[in-house]
C-alpha cells in the first residue's frame, strides 16, 4: 500500500508528543511499518511544533514535505495555517479553534489571521474545525485536547474503537485513565 | 521482539543489550535521550556527570577498569571532551568504549551546526553513523566489539532526525555486562612523551587495518538499482530521503562507518555508475574522499552545505515536479519559542532590560531572554562563556561597563563550566557582576538532575552543592540570594552589587515551574474595568497575557499565578 502521512502541529506543551506516541503504537500493532518524527529541545518552549507519523507497507523518510499529507491534525487554529501548505489535494486538515497568540502577536508586531480557516476551505481544503478545549473542559481538563482531537480523527485509521481505548490505557497514568476516555469519547463523537 | 523506538532509545537498547556497564553524560539536545533511558535499567551504573569532559573521562575510567562503556553528548558537548579524546585514541581501551555524540543540522537547538565527522578523522578514531533506529540499535551494539578487536574508542554518530525518529527495531537477546581483567600497563596509559611516541604508530597501523574492515562490512552497504544512469553515495538520514525519492530504481552506496572511509568499495561502485552524486547532510566529508580518489563527483554544487535535507530537497535538486498545495492568503506570523507563563528568569531578565545592563547571556532555557519584548542579552557563545565573557569585557573596558554589566548563568551551565570563570573573575580582579539564575534543574533539555539539585539521575537523594558556600569559596565575597517573583528585591540587590567595588554573585532562585513538584498558584484575572489599556503589564512577555479589544486579558489556562505582572501594574487591575 502506499504510505499514508499524517502531521500533528500545534504549540510547545499542548501534548503532542503523547498523541502522536499513542498513534504509532496502535499503527504498528496494525502490522504497518511505521516512522515518527518528533521535536524535542528549544522549539518545545512555547513555540510552533510539528509530528510526523508516517504509515504503510515501506517508509523510509520520517518526514512529510509539502503537498503530501494526508490527515493535519492541528492543536491550534494559527498552527492549521502554517502547515496547510503540507496537505495534498485530497486530504484532511482537522483543526482544534483554539486561538494561542505568538510573541509578535501578544507584542503587536504582527496580527492574528481570525479568518483563516474559511480562506482554506475557500480554496478548496477539507477544513474540519471544532472546539476541542471546550469538549476537553467537559471531560475534566483543558490538557486534554489531545485526547479530544485523537478521538475525533480515529476512525481515519482504521484502528477499532477499543484498540484505542485499550492504547490509552496502556499509555496515560491511571489516575487520569477515566478522564483521557472520556476525553476521547467526546472527540469521537463529535 | 518488535518494538517502535526513537533513535535514541535504540542507541541506549543497543548500549545495554552489548553489555554495557558504565554510563556518564551531560544533557544536550538531540543526544539526552541515550542517558535518560539508560538510566532506566538497574543493570548498570549511570549518571549525569558536571560536564562532557568529566564524562568522557568516567567512561574511559571504566573502560580501564574492564567494563564496557559510554558518554553520550550533543556536536558541542564533543568540543569540551575532545581533550581525553583525541588522547584516548592513542591509550586505546580495556572494556569496550563508544562516544556517542549528536549533531543538530538545520540547529534546531544548537548555537552552531558542526559536523562531528571532522572530530573522527581528526583523532583517528572509527565512527559510526546509524540511518534509523534499526541500525542505531545494531551499530550501538556491535561498537563494544569494534572497540575490544581494534583497542579503540568508538564514536557513534547521530542527527537529530534519526536521534528523534521512531521507527521498527527488532530487538536481540542481550549480552551479560563482563569485566575484563585490569592490568598495569604503564606503556599503554601513561601518556607521557615517551610512551606516546610508541603509541602514535599503532593509532596509524590501527588506521590502516580499520581502512581494510570498511572495505568489508556490515556498515556500508551497496544496493543496485534498475537504473545505471546514475549512482548515489550516501549516509545518515539522506539515505532515507533518497529512497523515497527513487525507490529501488537507483543505485545507492550506504555509508555507515564515515571514518574511515573505504576505498575499494568506492572505486568499484564508482565505474559501475554513469554519473556519481554524494549526498551528505553539512561538510563534503564524503565528497573530499571521493575526489582524493581522482573520481569525478557531483555534490555541495547541488546539495547545501547549510541545514538539513528532505526528500524534498533531493527531487528539487533533481528537477522532480514539486507537489501541488494550496496556503493561505493572510500572513501567518512566526511563533518563536519563549519562556513559559511563570518562568523565574522571567523577573530577573525583566529588571536587566528596564535598567538597560549589558547582559553575556549562556546557555539554556534563559537564552531566550534574548527575544522581544525583552531583548536583554548581548551575547551568547558557547556554555560557561557568560562568566569568562564578562570578565573580558570588564578587563578592556574597566569602571566604564563594571557597574552596567552582568553575566546570566544558570544552575546547571554554572557547574558545567561557570566555576572557572567565576574563579578567574576573583582571580583577576575585575569588579563583575555574575547572576546564577537557579531553577533547581537543568531545564532547557528536559528537566535533569545536577549537582545542585540534591539528586542523581535516578531521582535517588545525592550530595547537594552549596552555590553560595561554593562561591565564596571561590574567592567571591559578595553572595546573595533573591526571589525573581519580588521585582523590587530584584532591582535592589542589582543596583547594589553592581555599584560596589568588587566582584559579586547574586543567585536568582526559585524552581522551574514545569516541575511537578511546584505548587501552582490560581491564575490571575485583569478587571477590565480597572485597566487603563497603559500595556506596561505586556513588556513582560508572557505568553499568557495579550490585549482584548483594548484592554489587557489573562489566559487562565497558562496563567500559573507567579504574580509579577501584578507588581507592574500602577492600577491594581490584577488579581
């Protein structure tokens, strides 16, 4: 099979690693070769941070240049707009409507594009938005965006509802075991 | 058994599965991984040593003892060890002995981008260079051997893209860490003059036999492609971008072992090829030997020295028609990273820059004290340069910049290599001011213990250095500690310090506030109505507070309530 790309981008400390640990994990149980790329280090700090996951029969690069992901999962409205160049013409970019602003922004060096996402869809991208921080308030904690956004793409994948809820198991604390899988079912069913 | 792992954890896989027995580092972004999940087995010993060199330095120790060993440090962190190397190469070891060093192309963490291959040739010692995780789990296992059969350090390089790749290892069986006997062997150890002189020719007849071993190895590797057009020599990373961009189609000359380098190998697969390219990520490393060959190759004409490759890269070069995308009309602003909502630099940094200071900034998270709106470094070199730095500029400039100047070092960088700085500033009498701004961890590379942090790097209780017994001890006379949440103590103790007649130390403590173990404060609200829209609140440059239809607002889920936006503002609209 071809390689499939999937790119997670959002900002330092909104918990993409674990999103995209959790989704290779359940991709290399599927039997896929697989390879993730990650940031770790300065740009954590605050600043725009990108995942590579890429899937398939034979994956040789770790990363995904522009024009050929397939799935932008995306933790933050801004982060969708610099990385929309990485999606191809027949993919999917699922962005979380939270809006962080950047240094140059908070400083006024710079404005926040607020209507970027309707110029994506004007221009033919599949743009799935929705507000993943207030269905991960619901589920006990705005940290859990991630779990949020992971449920809402999970049936991309085609990985099972209960591989994932088992995969979360398998990976968060316990204490937060209830809380992750409610965050995950609010995504999945949005 | 199968599992996904990160370059970094397949080195350290690698590392304990060969039987390794000792393990000292210093953190450093893209290598910290290797230490950390060492760590994680009870079978041997690990630790985070003060620096690279001490590092180095424990490894060969334990080599000479009879135990396999390693240190693990980021392209930088090689500079300050490559005094015991490049004597180490000449010793030679006991136990087997590998440098695992990583290089950060495109510097995503780094202050520059140096290509650790030069450090192989330049000591004479084999290194390896894995091309995914699999590989940096067979080569970090199979360079004990290596190591043992050709009496040789072994460095094993990484990049940051395979360092922090994950991808399928199968792991093996591990190998019971032994130690070898240790015997006296004065000619072999001590290298003074006399026995050096004996120890240079082996290093050469060393290199010579190590030259033979690539020629035929399980390193480098020669696939050929459908297509005898053209041949690509490649290694690391690069191999993977020209995979995926020609497939099985072309022929590829896999370079695992960059020094040395084969040459037969070279030559064979050169007249097999119509036309010959190296692909190699910064220095023509490759390239140079191939044309000390007398071959004729394409390379950094059409590949950059500079940053880091993709798959892209390569088919631009190549004239492959780019894919389509679309982007946005609207300029997307940049999101450089900056200092976390809360972080304790933040109110010294903020105190440097309104009373305008010359600051010789270091190494870490406090590097980015640097970026707007504060702006408040001047410098920023290599690790420990801060103190030594500002000793330099006070000793040209005297009583002119003495009062105006500070160095900023933190905890960690401090023990790394401040303390001799700091010695030679008591020394030589220049009347510097040195601010240690001490965050109970080293931070920018992901929380590890130091010295100072009373813990070792399995969280077990540790000695704990003394910063201000030790900076008297250095000579410094003047020693205080203040709370970087209090501005206004902030201000006082730099006004006082910098106006006194000798050098000073002021230690700015408070714990980073990513650490578990901190308290949090509720965060803090603007009362809109309160607010007089004067944005004195936003020359902190915190990331949780930005201005809302004119009036100053609060992120309460980054706000950790450190309270020093409230010591700014005159109108008590914060609370």
């Amino acid at each position: 099979m071809k390689t499939t790309n999937v790119m997670i981008v959002g900002v330092g400390g909104q918990g993409s690693l674990l999103a995209s640990k959790l989704l290779g994990r359940l991709l290399i149980d599927e039997g896929y070769d697989v390879k993730v790329s990650e940031v770790h280090g300065m740009s954590q700090r605050g600043g725009s941070v990108v995942t590579y996951v890429r899937f398939g029969d034979k994956v040789y690069s770790p990363i995904i240049t522009e024009g050929e992901a397939d799935f932008i999962i995306s933790f933050e409205k801004l982060e969708a707009a610099r990385y929309a160049k990485y999606l191809n013409k027949d993919g999917l970019i699922v962005v979380n409507t939270q809006q962080i602003d950047p240094m140059p922004v908070i400083i006024g060096a710079a404005e926040y594009p607020e209507n970027v996402l309707e110029e994506l869809t004007a221009k033919g991208l599949n743009v799935q938005a929705f507000d993943a921080l207030t269905l991960a308030e619901q589920a006990g904690s705005s940290k859990a965006v991630n779990i949020v956004l992971m449920g809402k793409v999970a049936k991309q994948f085609g990985i099972s509802y209960d591989k994932w809820i088992t995969a979360i198991e398998n990976t968060v604390a316990p204490k937060f075991i209830e809380m992750n899988k409610k965050a995950f079912d609010l995504g999945y069913n949005s | 058994m199968k599992k996904l792992l990160i370059g970094n954890q397949a080195v350290a896989a690698g590392l304990h599965d060969g039987g390794l027995g000792v393990v000292s580092s210093y953190p450093g972004t893209p290598s910290t991984e290797i230490t950390e999940f060492l760590s994680k087995y009870d079978d041997l010993h690990s630790e985070w040593a003060p620096n690279e060199k001490v590092a180095c330095e424990v490894a060969f120790g334990a080599s000479l003892a009879g135990a396999r060993s390693t240190c693990a440090m980021k392209h930088v962190g090689l500079n300050v060890a490559a005094d015991p190397l490049f004597t180490l190469s000449y010793t030679g070891v006991n136990g087997g002995m590998v440098i695992c060093v990583a290089d950060d192309p495109a510097m995503h963490s780094s202050q520059n981008e140096q290509d650790s291959r030069h450090y192989a040739i330049a000591s004479k010692v084999p290194m390896l260079e894995p091309a995914d995780s699999q590989e940096a789990y067979t080569f970090a296992r199979s360079a004990f051997e290596l190591s043992e059969k050709y009496d040789t350090p072994v460095i094993l390089r990484m990049c940051t893209r395979i360092a922090h790749s994950q991808s399928v290892v199968m792991l093996q069986d591990a190998i019971p860490a032994v130690l070898k006997d240790y015997e006296k062997n004065p000619q072999k150890y001590i290298m003074m003059p006399g026995n050096a002189i004996k120890r240079h020719p082996f290093v050469e007849e060393r290199t010579l036999k190590l030259q033979q071993l690539a020629e035929n190895c399980i390193y480098n590797t020669v696939e050929y492609g459908t297509n005898d057009e053209f041949g690509i020599i490649t290694s690391g990373c690069s191999y993977q971008y020209v995979k995926e961009v020609f497939g099985d189609s072309v022929s590829v000359l896999k370079i695992g072992m960059p020094n040395p380098l084969p040459v037969d190998t070279i030559k064979d697969f050169a007249a097999k090829v119509k036309k010959l390219y190296v692909i190699e990520e910064l220095d023509p490393i490759i390239e140079n030997h191939v044309k000390s060959l007398g071959i004729e190759v394409v390379g950094k004409e059409m590949f950059s020295i500079l940053g880091e490759f993709s798959q892209k890269t390569i088919a631009d070069a190549f004239g492959i028609k780019a894919k389509e995308s679309v982007c946005a009309d609207s300029p997307v602003p940049n999101r450089p990273p900056m200092m976390c909502a809360g972080c304790p630099h933040r109110g010294m940094f903020y105190t440097l820059a309104k009373n305008k200071i010359t600051v010789h900034g270091d190494i870490g998270c406090y590097t980015l004290g640097a970026v707007p709106p504060l702006n408040a470094l001047d410098t920023t070199l290599c690790m420990g340069a801060s103190i030594s730095g500002l000793h330099g500029f006070n000793a040209a400039r005297g009583s002119e910049t003495e009062g105006k100047s500070v160095a900023v070092i933190g905890d960690s960088t401090f023990m790394h290599s401040g303390m001799t700085g700091l010695v030679n500033v008591a020394y030589n009498a220049t009347n510097s001011t040195v601010i240690i701004l001490d965050n109970s961890i080293t931070g920018m590379t992901g929380h590890q213990q130091n010295p100072t942090t009373g813990y070792n790097i399995k969280g077990e209780v540790a000695a704990k250095v003394n910063l201000e017994a030790l900076c008297h001890a250095l000579g410094i006379n003047r020693v205080r500690v203040v709370d970087p949440y209090n501005l206004k103590e902030c201000e006082t103790a730099l006004k006082e310090e910098l106006s006194v007649a000798e050098p000073s130390v002021i230690i700015s403590r408070r714990p980073c506030v990513l650490l578990k173990s901190v308290k949090l404060s509720p965060s803090l609200n603007v009362q809109a109505d309160k607010c007089k829209s004067c944005k004195r609140c936003m020359g902190l440059g915190c990331p949780a507070i930005s201005m809302k239809d004119g009036k100053a607002k609060i992120d309460n889920t980054l706000c950790v309530g450190c309270g020093v936006c409230q010591q700014l503002c005159a109108f008590d609209a914060i609370v």
